[in-house]
C-alpha cells in the first residue's frame, strides 16, 4: 500500500505540474483515484486508483483533497497519482421575502420542519438552504409538491464544495478508513436530474 500524508500540489494551480501531468498523460503514466466530494473531505481514508495501486490516505485533520491535487510525483519514473473529485447534486431551496421578518420565520421553520421529517441533512445560508441528494430526486421533488409551501422556490443542481455542505451525507456509501470499515445509509439512490424546477 502507497502511503500519503501531503498533497504535493494542485496541476490547477500549478504550471510546472500540469505541465507534466500532460506530457504523461498520453504515456498512461498518470494514475487518477476518483473521489466523491463527500470523501474527499476525509483527512484519512483508503482508496484504489484506477491502475489498482491502493493508497492510504492520512493528511491533517483541517486538510481536505480537491480536484487537481497530485498525490505521488515520481520525475524519474515519470509517474503520477492524480485526485479527480466527482460532483454530487444538491437541491437547493430559496426562501422568498416576506411580507415581515415574522413571516419569513415561520416559513423558515416550515421548510425546516418538512426537511427535518426526512431526515435530510441541510445547510442553511441566509435565505438559501442546500440539501444534499440522498434520496431518489422524484422522491424529494414529491414531498416539496406534497408541502406545497408559498414562497419556497426550489431545483436541483451540482453541489461544489463552495456550498459548506456536510463533510459525510448519509447516502449508502462504502467507504474504507485507516480504522476500518465506514457503512452510512439512506432511504434511496441519488440519479442525476438535469434541469429539475420547481416552486412550492
């Protein structure tokens, strides 16, 4: 097993980088480990790339993976191991201004209500709450019809890391840790959904 405990640098950030992560592209020598925004949120955690070298993964416990990030920078092999981080959708709840800060409170604590029934994780920003798809989309897309709350305008979009989102949903996810075995769960599988409106 390939043990990493730092991230050399970023091929987006990085000219001299990216530079060798094109020229050893083409030769196959660069190895990707694909991740979910989820774990690569994980300061320690095991994973295979796609040339089935294992690698366990222990950085600092503030230190997240991004796409880009390279891993293993051999010069003299001219090997390469590269992060490549997958997005995930997020249905994203807008709450309208009302016609007092009252109003909008308690259609704040409605959506709150109807969101926590489901055990759904959120991030709330302001008048925006993001909720990570851990469901089938036409099931979240019933209970927000089913609630029918004026004033909630709500779609479905990718999740980037920029949104703060919880560091693990509890999709149904095997996912290999330096202690071992991790099993979260849910109540369905997320499809991905182009284009999904909707208002309430």
């Amino acid at each position: 097993m390939q043990r990493i405990t730092d991230v050399i640098g970023n091929i987006h950030t990085d000219e001299k980088l990216a530079q060798s992560f094109r020229q050893w592209g083409t030769a196959g020598q660069v190895e990707r480990v694909r991740l979910d925004m989820w774990t690569a949120q994980k300061s320690r955690l095991r994973a295979i790339t796609d040339q089935d070298t294992t690698l366990g993964i222990t950085l600092a416990r503030d230190q997240a993976l991004a796409d880009g990030d390279v891993l293993l920078l051999d010069d003299t092999a001219r090997r390469m191991i590269l992060v490549e981080v997958e997005g995930r959708q997020v249905m994203v709840c807008d709450i309208n201004n009302q016609e007092d800060a009252t109003s909008t409170i308690e259609l704040a604590l409605e959506l709150g209500h109807a969101l926590g029934n489901q055990h759904w994780p959120i991030k709330a920003h302001g008048q925006r709450v993001y909720v990570p798809v851990i469901a089938d989309i036409s099931i979240m897309e019933a209970m927000m019809r089913a609630r029918n709350l004026p004033g909630v305008q709500w779609h479905f979009t990718e999740a980037t890391p920029e949104m703060g989102l919880p560091a693990t949903a509890p999709s149904h996810e095997h996912v290999e840790t330096e202690q071992g075995h991790e099993h979260t769960h849910d109540h369905g599988h997320a499809h991905h959904h182009h284009g999904a409106a909707g208002t309430a």
